[in-house]
C-alpha cells in the first residue's frame, strides 16, 4: 500500500495537491549505525530518522488537506523504517471522504476515525521508487493549475555540482553500479517533471524537499557508478515554478536525532504552520499565506536560530512564488525587545498595540529578563516606550514577522 491517501474522485474536476513522500532509514546494503564504515559505499551507514520525517510529513498534510492552496488529492508515500523509528509511526487520522486502500486493495470511503497507519507501506526502494514517480507524475498531469509536492529524507550526495538522493538498496552489488539506486534529483527526477509529449497540462507549481546531506563524491569518470534513471522525457517550454529547497549546503551534512524526525523536517513544519507574512489579499477568506518565499525566509529563520549551519536558501523559481498553503488566522511570532543604553531598561516601560485588534502587550520595567522575549500574533503594531522622564519617551511603528528577531529600542 503506497497511495495512502486518495480522494481524486471526490475533488475532480478542480485543480488539487499531490504529494510523494519517501523515507529512506533502512539501506539493505550498508553498515548498521554501531558497524564500522566502509568506503566501498562511501562511509555512509544505516540511518534512523528520515522515514519518521516523511511520515510526519504525511501527518501533517493529512491534517491541513483543506488549508491547501489546492486541496489535497492525494499522498503517494515509501517507507524503510529503522527499529528505532517504528515505536513512533503513530496512526494518522484520516478525514471523513478520503479514500482508503483496505489489504484487498479496494478502495473505499473512510468513515469518522478512519486512521492511516504504517502498516502495509511499501519499502523505499528502487522499484518502488520508480513505480510510484511514474503514478505521481500521471497524477500531477490532469490540471496545469495544480500543485504537486515531493519529500525525500534519506543519504544524499553531491557528484560534479549535481545532488543525489538515494534508496533503500543502494549501493546493491547486483545492480551494475555503486550509484545505480540513486537519482540526480535536480538533473533527471525534477527536469522530468516538466511539460512534455503527454503531459502537457501538468502541474506548473511544482515544490520539492530534499532532506538529506550533500557529500561530495569523488568517482573517476567512466568508471560505471552512474546514477539511475527514473524518466528519459525531451521537455517542451518549460514555465512551471520549482521550488527546491535542501537541506544543506553543497559537500555538508544534514543532522538529527536518532530515533527522531530531523531538523529539516522540524523546521520546514514549523515554517508551514508559522511561515506566514501577510494576508492573501486574492483569497476571498482573507487568510494567511504561505509561499515559496514566505516558506523560505521561515526555514532560514528557523536554522539561523538553531544555529547548526543547515540550509541552503530554495532554487527553481526565481520569477514566481508559487502559494502552498493558507493559516486561518496570524501566526504566532517569536521575538525579543532590547532597550538601551543599560541604564534605560530600568526606568522603560513598553507597550505593544496590534493596531488592527486593539490587543495591548505591557512589559513592565525590568532588568531581570532582559532583552524581553515576546510572542504575539503578526501584525501592525504601536510600540511604545515610556521612562520616568530621565530619558525622552519614544513610539515606534512596525510589522512583526519573521525578518524582525528583534526589536531595538533607544532612549535618547
């Protein structure tokens, strides 16, 4: 069971989201995490956290599937999970209307508590890779309006400036090749996407997440270590946006926490949930949205704050920002006021006012927890600071989101 979400049919007719995920932990052919490395296979070894990643990836599209700029119609997903892992691929919640996919392999409408679990996903491997990108791209060719989405978490590589993502049976001494179960994601996996004979209408809005480090592999040309092929298309004119955002620079590493979801994956949730800047001024509701752009300037925010060196800003779509979702009211923001010089702090009182819902903030005069920390929905907001007449008071207007981390304030 790979499509384990499907309500194409309910939302036909319409333009819809459709998503590919995979999570690649459990490599057949490389060292377990307490084996030694073996340059054979690059030094890379097992892994324990990206197949949780692609299903809280999943959990969390499951979730907003309305909240959508194009409704979700689907999640096509692969899984090798690591032991460690599987304690935590909880069961999803399914929607009332989605299509399940019972061990017969009907499908039928999903009742209230209909869960989505782990249980039956096919692994990630090369095969199954390739089968389901062929599915998803089929998907993704009804409507050009659409919006599909890939999410990869896994081992990856760099070789002459192009990333590779891998699967779970790479490096198979049978397979003709050390790199003949990887893909160059960019140069063959993404280019394919593009409009072509039979698919034409495809979706223009395309936004892939490579969640995976990017080492750089030193290989001999015309040894036989070419990476595999999941599509051979001669692409017509090509006006799609293509959003690609990496997990790390060129010839660094990507981190997490065994047993856990990555960073990347942390972040690029919470800049779904938060990644918001303004009110979609198109969108009849008035909410919040979150694009490209937005999208990218939370999951800098996020990595700067985590301070680990991780991320590199998106590619693909430098005249267009596509929109991925909306939030149905202002995200939360986090964010610090300093007052200065020292003296001031004591003596400065200082209020923040959403002009938009007359909601007041008052941090009184303190030099305990200073610089204040503060989060409060974005918006336009007054600040103003008031001394015992020892400094001059001073008001400020300014929007709070995620580019502002910090609010200065100076008395005198």
């Amino acid at each position: 069971m790979t499509l384990v979400f499907d309500r194409t049919d309910q939302l036909a007719g319409q333009p819809q989201t459709h998503a590919f995920l995979l999570g690649v932990s459990e490599y057949k052919h490389l060292p377990g995490m307490e084996e030694p490395a073996d340059a054979e296979s690059f030094g890379l070894k097992r892994l324990a956290s990206p197949a949780l990643s692609a299903w809280e990836v999943c959990r969390w599209l499951v979730g907003h599937a309305d909240s959508l700029f194009r409704p979700l119609g689907s999640i096509r997903l692969l899984m090798s999970p690591a032991v460690d892992e599987v304690r935590n691929l909880t069961p999803i919640a399914a929607p009332k209307g989605v299509q399940v996919v019972n061990p017969q392999g009907i499908q039928t409408a999903a009742p209230e508590g209909t869960r989505i679990t782990a249980a039956g996903v096919e692994h990630a491997d090369w095969t199954s890779f390739v089968k389901e990108a062929l599915a998803w791209r089929e998907a993704a060719k009804s409507d050009r309006n659409g919006v599909s989405l890939f999410y990869y978490s896994g081992h990856g590589l760099e070789r002459s400036g192009r990333p590779l993502i891998t699967l779970a049976d790479f490096t198979d001494p049978l397979a003709g090749g050390k790199l003949q179960r990887s893909c160059e994601v960019i140069a063959n996996f993404v280019l394919g996407m593009a409009p072509s004979p039979g698919f034409e209408n495809i979706a223009r809005n395309q936004f892939y997440f490579v969640d995976a480090c990017r080492e750089q592999v030193l290989d001999p040309v015309g040894l036989s270590a070419q990476p595999g092929t999941v599509w051979d298309v001669l692409p017509g004119i090509d006006d799609r946006a293509t959003p690609t955002f990496m997990a790390s620079y060129p010839g660094s590493r990507a981190l997490t926490i065994r047993g856990q979801p990555t960073d990347f994956c942390r972040g690029l949730i919470e800049a779904l949930d938060k990644g918001a800047e303004n009110v979609d001024q198109e969108d009849a509701a008035k909410r919040w949205l979150v694009d490209s752009v937005t999208l990218s300037t939370a999951l800098d925010t996020y990595f700067e704050r985590l301070g680990t060196g991780q991320y590199t800003p998106t590619s693909g779509s430098i005249f267009k920002r596509p929109k991925l979702c909306w939030l149905p009211e202002p995200p939360s923001v986090d964010f610090r006021v300093a007052v200065s010089p020292d003296m001031a702090v004591s003596k400065t009182e200082i209020s923040l006012t959403n002009r938009g819902t007359g909601l007041i903030k008052r941090i009184p005069a303190s030099t305990a927890d200073h610089p204040y920390q503060v989060e409060m929905q974005a918006g336009i907001y007054e600040l103003l600071a008031k001394s015992d007449g020892t400094f001059p008071d001073r008001s400020d207007f300014q929007l709070v989101n995620q580019q502002l981390p910090v609010w200065s304030v100076v008395m005198g």
